[in-house]
C-alpha cells in the first residue's frame, strides 16, 4: 500500500500542540489509517493473547509511546515517520531538525543491495591457503547448496550470491578460516535464512576444505547493506539571538569533528543518532539490537571507535552533513507482520521494500544527530531536554490529564526541575488553579 502522503505535505506546522485526537485524525487522514488501526494504536498495539505468542513467559505487556516525526522529505517525498520511545525531546528535535533540512531541498538518501554475511568457522586444518583454494575452486557448488535451502528468498530474486574468506592465523585454538556466505535477503533482515542456509551447507564446506566447522551464524556488521543520508541546512536558519549562523555552523562542525577524532565523545555523539534510528527500527517491528551492533561495530571499523556522521561547510557557507551506516532491516518476516502496530507503522510509511526502510532510517539518525549538534552548540543540550523531562517528572508525582502540564510549566518556570518539588506543587495546588 503506498500512503497517501505521496499527494500531501508532512510539514504539519504546530503538530505537538494540538489535542490528542486531533493529531490522530490528521495522521489517519494523510496515511490512510482507519478507525480499527487507529484504536490498536491507542490500546498499544499487542493483545495480551499475541504478546504470548511472540515470547515465552508472557506475564503481560509493556508499552511506549508510539509517535510519528513530521516535516521530513527524503528522495522529493515527504513522509510521517513513526517511532516508538520514552526518551523525551527525541521526536520534536528530529520534526525541528527535518524542517531545516526541508528547507534546504531535505534529505537524499541510497543504500545498498540488502546482502547479509553468514560466518562459517572452519578450524582443525593443515594449510589455510590451501583450504581456501579448494573452497573457491567449488564456490559453485557451495553457493548451489546454500540456494537449494533459500525458498522464498530465492523465488523473489534474493538467495547466496557470493563467498569471501577471512584468514586468522595464530589464534589461542589455532588458525582459523572464516567463509563469508553473502546472502541476498531481498525484503527481509534474512537472518533466519542465512543461519538455514549456513546449517545446511556446513558439512559439504567440512569435507572440502578438510577441517571442522563450529560455529554457524550471520554477522550483525552488515557492512554489505549500508545506508547513506545527506542534507543541507542553511546557514541563515541557524542564526540566533546571541550567534550568527556562520558562527553556529562553524560550532556544529566543531562538534562533529570532536566526536570523529575522540572515541569518548563519539560514543555519546552515536548514542543521539541511535535515539533516532532505534525509534524507527522498534516502531517497524525490527531488530533494534542487531542495527546497535552493527552501528556500533562500524563506528570502529579502522581500529577507532569514531563518528557516524560528516559535518562540513561548502562554498556558500551553509552545513552539509552524511551519515552512512549498515542498516539490516526487513519489511517481511518477524514481528514486522506478527505485531500489529508494526503493520500499521509500515503502512503509515507507504513504503515498498527494505531498502527505503533503511534510507528513512538513515534520513531520522542524520536529522537527530544534527538537532543534538545544534543544541549543544547553541542553547545547550539541557534547555529543551529538561522542559520535556519535567512532564515526566509530573507524571511520577501523580499529576493527571491537564495537571500534568501545569506542574512542567511550574517546575520550568521555577528553574527546579526535581520529582520532590513536583509532589510539593501537587500538594500545595497548582497556582492559578
């Protein structure tokens, strides 16, 4: 199904302020949600009796916050992104951050063929070069047999497509050659038909490279199926009270260059462009662990653990940023069709295969890191974080329906944004009340 945001904007001016309801019928209006989705919404999505079916031990059910991000415009098409967090500012920094970009002609996106690894670790053999010589002389062979066992992967075009090799010598249980099966998984993360695949193929490996396979697992550093986004964001938008927009430009490229050269400020730099890029993964019913992984993992593919993200001026002064990642996502399989509000996330997207999954996934991590950037460089990160966070502390002290945003106003106001004073505001009666 492809939403109907094709024909209309997701620049919803003011979205955050207007009622609950209103905002649910704005987003059934342009996704082209019914009433039935939008009330599993609202009951969470997961019926007690399904939670039971996807895990074991269910007791009952957990749930946050389901959102959609808005302004954002990726490849000339807009789109409402949904995301599941509790973290608060994530979705109002990433709305903020893709109007900007918006601004400057939004976010381009590519990505990868989604080709996944599975490992094969052969070990126990008399001559690693001479074993991976035999194995490529019968790469055909090999690849035949991972097919025979890719069924419906296979019927859409995917399945094994190739073999690397890896030699580790000297290691403490001796050398080590490592096959790479690099699988074609189509719209799927795959990893359930890489893992078949590699069970099935493990004994023939055995017998012609002469030594013992152990272990039998895809590799969550899918560095063969990345994504990249790119942006620009005018110079004259980021201008404030207290700074030119040369000036905050140059502070977020600042920023960025920190966390490319010191590995202790990237960790903190990739951990916001993950609030973005999770959100999207958990709210489509993907692996949110297997992408951390991988990110993380490719962070520090060189031997240091650095940003994701690229953040330069070009010639007329205004911001460019890139990041490019491996993004292993599916819109087939799992929970993407078992969870209800899963579905109903893909269908609000409107997209048509896991590739435009990834570059929206890609276009969210961009825009959250630039928002954080932002702040930091400007205002600071905790101005905007604390009048959400102050919300939840009312919350926490018990304050209900239209209290809880007298109680924040208060404690902002105040400069005292702590649960203690919050109960004391609640005891005492809000002012003006």
């Amino acid at each position: 199904m492809i939403a109907m945001l094709d024909e209309q904007s997701s620049a919803l001016s003011g979205f955050y302020r207007l009622p609950l309801v209103q905002r649910q019928a704005i987003v059934a209006d342009l996704a082209g949600l019914n009433s039935a989705d939008m009330r599993a919404l609202a009951a969470g999505g997961l019926a007690i009796e399904q939670a039971e079916q996807l895990i074991e031990n269910v007791i009952g059910r957990f749930s946050l916050p389901f959102a959609v991000a808005t302004n954002f415009t990726i490849n000339s098409r807009d789109y409402l992104v949904p995301m599941v967090i509790e973290e608060p500012s994530v979705v109002a920094a990433c709305s903020f951050a893709a109007k900007l970009f918006r601004e400057g002609g939004g976010f381009h996106t590519d990505s990868d063929q989604p080709v996944m690894i599975g490992q094969l670790q052969l070990l126990d053999l008399d001559d690693l070069c001479a074993a991976d010589a035999r194995l490529r002389a019968r790469q055909a062979d090999i690849l035949a047999a991972a097919n025979a066992r890719a069924g419906s992967i296979q019927r859409r075009g995917g399945g094994a497509v190739g073999l690397d090799f890896r030699h580790i010598p000297g290691t403490p249980v001796g050398d080590m050659l490592v096959l790479h099966l690099l699988f074609d998984t189509r719209d799927a993360m795959g990893a359930n038909a890489i893992n078949s695949a590699l069970e099935h193929i493990a004994p023939l490996v055995e017998r012609i490279a002469g030594g013992r396979v152990n272990l039998r697992i895809l590799s969550n550093l899918s560095d063969r199926r990345m994504a990249t986004a790119r942006g620009l964001v005018r110079a004259k938008s980021l201008a404030t009270e207290t700074a030119t927009g040369a000036e905050v430009v140059s502070a977020i490229i600042e920023a960025g260059v920190f966390a490319e050269c010191d590995p202790y400020r990237a960790a903190t730099h990739n951990k916001g462009i993950m609030n973005g890029i999770d959100a999207v993964v958990l709210a489509t019913g993907n692996d949110w662990r297997a992408v951390e992984a991988g990110a993380h993992a490719y962070a520090a593919r060189d031997g240091q653990y650095t940003s994701l993200t690229r953040w330069r001026r070009d010639e007329a002064g205004d911001l460019h940023g890139e990041i490019s990642l491996p993004l292993a996502l599916g819109i087939v399989g799992g929970a993407t069709r078992a969870h209800p509000a899963a579905v109903i996330a893909l269908r609000l997207l409107g997209i048509d295969s896991a590739r435009k999954l990834a570059e929206v996934a890609a276009a969210v991590g961009l825009a959250q890191n630039f928002a954080a950037l932002r702040a930091l460089a400007t205002d600071g990160i905790q101005r905007g974080h604390m009048r959400m966070h102050a919300r939840q502390l009312a919350l926490a002290a018990g304050a209900a329906g239209g209290q809880v945003m007298l109680v924040a106003q208060q404690l902002v106001a105040e400069g005292n944004i702590r649960l203690e004073r919050a109960k004391a505001i609640i005891a005492e009666g809000i002012r003006g009340t």
